[in-house]
C-alpha cells in the first residue's frame, strides 16, 4: 500500500489531458504577454537604469560588480536594483492587467 501511495495517479482520460493542454497553452499566453510588457517597459526606462538590468540579469554580473561597472557602492546598486524592479513590477502590472473602462 505505500509504494503504492507513493506513486503519482496519471489519468489517460482524454478530457483530463485536454484540460492540461489548455492550462499550459493559458500560462503560455500569459508568459508572452508579460515578457512583450517587459520589454516595452524596459525601454522607458532611463538609459543608466536599463544599463544596471543588463548587467545584472542578462550579462549575469553580482551585486559587487554592477556597483564598480556603475561607480556606486554595493549597497547603493542594491537598493537602486530593487527599486528599478519594483517599478517593472508595476509597469508589467499596468501593462498585463485588463482594462476597467
């Protein structure tokens, strides 16, 4: 009995199959509409801003490093990485969020 338990219950219903397909199409959808907001909101950025996320995320440099690239301190760079995504936060929010007119 646990081994049985312990083993996951797959369903070869083809409603239930039908079901996840469309769940995954869905967050598909959802991921590439946030990643089209995100670009969009990446460029209104400010130009030393923009530089900051790429170098964190898309050249992969840590905290220390973008503060030298940047000439801040690593608490500075921190703080100004934090903020600059939590406007991009609210940007793709504003971005993805159905309009209430």
């Amino acid at each position: 009995r646990r081994s049985q338990s312990r083993k996951p219950v797959f369903s070869t219903d083809p409603a239930f199959i039908e079901a996840i397909a469309e769940e995954i199409d869905r967050q598909s959808d959802q991921l590439t509409e946030r990643s089209e907001a995100l670009k969009s909101c990446l460029k209104k950025l400010p130009e030393a801003q923009r530089k900051m996320i790429l170098f964190r995320y898309y050249e992969g440099c840590d905290i220390a490093e973008v503060a030298i690239k940047t000439g801040r301190t690593e608490g500075a760079a921190y703080r100004l990485l934090s903020r600059i995504r939590k406007a991009l936060n609210k940007c793709v929010s504003q971005h993805t969020s159905p309009s209430t007119s």
